[in-house]
C-alpha cells in the first residue's frame, strides 16, 4: 500500500485545484465532516469536546470540524494556539465561519483542560503533515500536548487531524512531548509518519478518510504535478503484497524444486545462531538446508537439526597454504550448489568469515548479510561497499543487508535514523544492496529508493534470536524464487505476524524465537499460503 508525506499531500491539495476548478475549502470542509463522524463514533452528544486548532491547513481542517461539531449538538471548546500569526485564505475562512455562527475561539490556557475527563475528546488539530521534527517544539504547544497526556490519563479521548502534532509525517521520528492520540484520520491516503516508528505508536487507530480524491491519482505522482523526480515510493506492506509473491507447491513436487539453503556461521559456544536460521529456513518450505559450523559445534548442530546436511569450517588460522586453498574449493561448491546463501549468525571474529567473505559476496546467487558478516564489513566499509557493488555490477542479485540499529551504526556512523526510511536508502544505494533495517516498523531498502514499512511484529521480538530466524527465513523464501526485495519484504512481514501470533497465546514478555518459528505455520496460514 502506497504512503504519502506532506510533499506528495501538498501536490495532491493543488492537483485537486487544477483537476476540479474547485477551491481547497471544498476538500476542508470534507476533511471536517470525516472528523465529525469519527468523533461521533467515539464520544456521546452530549460530550465536551475541546478542539485545538493551529495556524496552517491542520487548523483549517479543525475550525470546520469544531463548527460542524457545534451544529451536531456537542458542546465545543475552540482554542486557537497561535492566536498572532498570520493565516492563509481557507484557514482564516473557517475561523471566521465558526464566529460568525456566534460561537467563540481565545488563545488556550490550562483551565480549559480542567473538565476534560471520561466521556470528553480533545482534538488535535495544531500542525499536521507540515510539522518537521527538526524544527523547534513551541512551547505552547508542549505545554497543551502535556495538558492533553494529562487528560487522557484521566479518561478523555484524543482525535488527532491527519498526524499527531509533533510527529514527522515524512518520517515518523517524533519530538519529545508529541501528541498522543487514541484515534487519527487522515486524508487521501495514510502517511510515512502514521506507518513508521516512533509515529504509529502515537498514532493510536488510523482511519483513512478518502474525502473525494481519486486513488488513483498517488500513481500520476510525481509525473501529472512537475514533482522533482527525486521523491522515492514508500509502502507500507500489506496482506496483498505478500499473497502475491508465495511460492507455488504443485501437488508432485519434490525437494529440489523448492530450492536449497546454505547457512554458513556459529562458533564455539554459540550454535544456537546457527540452529535458528537453519531451522526458520526449513521451515519456510526451501527444499534442502545446508549448514556450515565449526567443527567443534558440528555434533550439537546435528543433533538438534538432523533434517540439515552438514559441512564443518576450519577454526583458528589456516595451518597451511594448502588447507587455505582446500577451504577456498569447498566454498566454490557449496556456493555453486546453493540458490540462496545466509550467513555470519553467531560467527564472532572467525578466521574463515574474514576469508571467505569476498567469496561470498562475488560468488552467491543470492547472499543475505546477517550480525557478524556486518561487523566483517563494518571493519572496512570502502573494501566491502565497493565488492557488493562489483555484485550488482556483475548482475548477480544484490545482497540482503541486515543490520539492527547497532550493527547500522557501526555500517554508517554518520547516518542518523531518525528518518529510518532515509537511513536504510541510504546505505542501499552506498553498497547497491536491499537493507533491512531492523527494529520496530522494520523498513526494506532497495538501491533504487523505494523502501517498504512493516506493519507487524512487537517488543517481544527484543530478544536474542529474533534477527537470526529472520536472516534464515529471507533465505529460505528466497531459494523458493521470490525476486530479491519481494523475499525480504514478504519474510519481515510474516517474521512480525508470527510474533503477533504467538504473543496472542504467550504474551509479549514470555515469547523466545523459537516460539516465532513455531508460529509460522499459523502466519502462512494467515496470509494465504497454507490452506485454512
């Protein structure tokens, strides 16, 4: 599903005018009756409802609501924030439509809090798509997001118009004493900031409201308004999009038409990195899983996977020349064999990471990148950047990167993640690799800019393990045939729902990654790749 910022709603706002011929008071007043029946739904009649309304298009949209709200019978509250500053034309129109109906708007003060409880809503309608999270907080509007915390503490309702102030709607990053809203309606279509972390916990239930523009015209963007060709696609992935890439299972299939996975890492004292990977990728329905351990875990790895086919790594330094080269051949064929390749689980520092990395990168079909092979590379990005862009170079597929945010750091020092979507762009398009940039709202990356949002998961994926199940499911997908970003798009998307699923019967807290895999059959089920 397609998701705007507050550049392609501006171009939106002014295709309306050049398609219609209509002003932009028509899509305020719609924008507003949407807010009405939404605020009906949550409160009774009878309610105080308390509106807070701007200087921009956001308080444009909240003057008409509080004056649709007030010719419904509700008892409205109107407090203008920036009583001062200048308003454009739609703006200052509904304000004055609302006085001129007799009723009353005076600059906010603590006061008009004091009987906000159960049974009343607080609107917020102070900034909208156009806040920027770079920008300087005003302090009123602190002070008035404190006050309204404060009241929802206490029972009452929030409804914020289109975003919660204070949240990006390019982004999702958030200020510190940003809105927090029980409900948000939106317009024309959802935003980044509603579907990207921190935004969409603040956010609460979002309704998007169509308010008489055409779907369709997100798809004439940037083309039909001039737009400057450097605005990239955001989606938020949906059911659909997984649907769409499941990997057909004919009733006489056998093992080799589902792919063969290669999970090369684990190291003393740590096969259980390994062990998950290797696990979520069988169970993901590739074919065959190969795992490559150190020989000192090798028993252990075989015991508690037998279905796996077994291959050891040397430990330490190459003792000779010759076992060098004998590890180089024995790459070359487990690479050659392999229709998709994980690895660096639980590798630490190993000699044999460091040595067949470069391998790896020019040699696989298809190469995920997890934990410790980004560390590898973080130790000389310029040497391993400029290897998987030779990859694409090449036309190989190109890697998957899967970093947390602490392993993207190390990637890219000076890159912030406050924009995550940016972030991941970012390093995609310095190594021409999909990045999936891990954490909530886990964002998928591809080299030419577009970037998908997940929708699923929760806090009970803060646990060691997590990641490893995910690295060994994009592989498993991919061997199955999946192109490369519908494979990692399609495995964060079930990797987050099998999360959900099994914290509905657990709980968050009680969750391990192996009760992630254990939920996939349920997840697939879900989505439509398993029979009900």
């Amino acid at each position: 599903m397609r998701v705007i910022g507050h550049f392609e709603q501006q171009a939106i706002d002014r295709l309306w005018q050049q398609r219609t011929g209509l002003p932009l008071l028509i899509l305020m007043e719609n924008a507003a009756a949407a807010v009405v029946k939404r605020s009906r739904e949550m409160v009774d009649p009878a309610a105080t409802v308390l509106v807070l309304a701007g200087k921009g298009n956001n308080g444009g949209d909240a003057f008409a609501s509080a004056r649709l709200l007030a010719a419904a019978g509700y008892r409205v509250v109107c407090r203008e924030l920036f009583p001062d500053a200048p308003r454009l034309y739609e703006v200052e129109a509904n304000r004055q439509a609302y006085l001129g109906l007799g009723h009353e708007i005076t600059p906010l003060t603590a006061g008009d809090f004091d009987r906000m409880e159960t049974g009343s809503l607080i609107i917020d309608g102070i900034f909208g798509t156009g806040f920027r999270a770079d920008r300087p907080f005003p302090e009123p509007v602190r002070q008035a997001s404190l006050l309204t915390a404060a009241a929802r503490q206490r029972g009452a309702l929030v409804l914020a118009i289109d975003i919660p102030s204070g949240v990006d709607a390019d982004s999702g990053h958030a200020v510190d004493a940003a809105f927090c809203a029980d409900v948000t309606v939106t317009f024309c279509h959802n935003k980044i900031g509603l579907c990207g972390a921190p935004g969409r916990f603040l956010a609460g239930r979002v309704l998007v409201e169509p308010i008489g523009v055409p779907k369709s015209w997100i798809d004439d963007l940037p083309e039909a308004i001039g737009l400057e060709s450097g605005v990239r696609r955001t989606y938020q992935t949906d059911v659909d999009d997984v649907r769409a890439v499941r990997p057909v299972r004919a009733a006489d299939s056998h093992k080799g038409h589902f792919g063969r996975v290669l999970v090369l890492g684990g190291s003393p004292g740590m096969p259980g990195a390994v062990l998950l990977a290797a696990t979520a990728a069988a169970r993901s329905g590739a074919g065959l899983v190969d795992v490559a351990v150190p020989e000192t875990i090798a028993a252990t790895v075989l015991a508690a996977r037998p279905e796996c086919l077994l291959h050891t790594l040397p430990e330490g330094k190459f003792q000779s020349p010759e076992q060098q080269t004998g590890f180089f051949s024995q790459m070359e064929t487990l690479l050659r064999s392999a229709s998709a390749v994980v690895a660096g689980m639980g590798a630490g520092q190993s000699e044999w990471l460091r040595s067949a990395l470069p391998q790896m990168i020019s040699g696989a079909g298809q190469l995920i990148l997890d934990a410790d092979a980004l560390n590898q590379i973080a130790r000389d990005p310029d040497c391993y950047f400029g290897l998987l862009r030779e990859r694409a170079a090449k036309g190989l597929a190109p890697a998957i990167l899967t970093p947390h945010p602490g392993e993207f750091g190390r990637l890219l020092p000076d890159c912030c993640l406050n924009d995550r979507q940016e972030a991941a762009r970012t390093l995609s398009a310095a190594c021409s690799s999909v990045v999936v940039l891990k954490g909530a709202a886990t964002v998928v990356a591809e080299p030419g800019g577009t970037a998908w949002i997940n929708p699923t998961g929760n806090h009970g994926l803060a646990k060691g393990g997590s990641g490893d199940v995910l690295a060994g499911l994009i592989a498993g997908l991919l061997a199955q045939g999946p192109a490369t970003a519908e494979a990692a798009v399609a495995a964060v998307y079930l990797h987050g729902l099998a999360a959900d699923l099994a914290a509905s019967r657990m709980g968050h807290r009680t969750i391990l990654a192996g009760d992630v895999i254990n939920a996939m059959g349920d997840a697939l089920r879900q989505v439509g790749w398993e029979p009900s």
